[in-house]
C-alpha cells in the first residue's frame, strides 16, 4: 500500500512492494523534522503499547527454592564463617 504524503490526498494503491531497512532510512532523512518527530512520537508510542502487554518469559522467583536440597543439613553461618577462613 502506498499513500501520499497530505491527508487529504489520500492514496492507497493495492501494489506491493518490499520495503528494506535502508528505504525507510532515506524516507526518514527526506521528512522535515517536525514530520520526523510526529514519526518517532507515533513509533514509540506503538513501542510502548507492545512493550505492555507483552508477557515477560520467565520471572526470577520462579527459581525461588531451587537447589535448597544442596543445603538442607548445612548451618549458614558455619558455612559463611569457613568460606572466610579460606581467603586467607
């Protein structure tokens, strides 16, 4: 889809073309920098709104308690204690 630059002009044509990183690139550096501004205020709010909604993967209490077998019969301090000892 392609539209032209003034809303009232509002053209859509049903071509597709494949865009490259680079094409955006040179659109931006041809907008005066207000419209880029409007652009950045327009990508970040997008930004924002995924950035919300999107679910973390993991959360670090879910490691909460893992690997307490390891340390079941041990007393901290005594363990802390002979650690300390050992730097020296």
């Amino acid at each position: 889809m392609r539209y032209s630059k003034k809303k009232e002009d509002l053209l859509m044509t049903t071509e597709k073309t494949s865009l490259t990183f680079d094409d955006y690139v040179r659109g931006i550096q041809s907008l005066r920098p207000e419209e880029q501004l409007s652009l950045v205020e327009i990508i970040s709010a997008r930004l924002k709104k995924f950035i919300k909604h999107k679910k973390p993967k993991h959360n670090v209490m879910e490691l909460e308690g893992l690997g307490a077998h390891i340390w079941k019969d041990i007393e901290a301090q005594q363990y802390v204690t002979t650690e300390r000892k050992s730097w020296d």
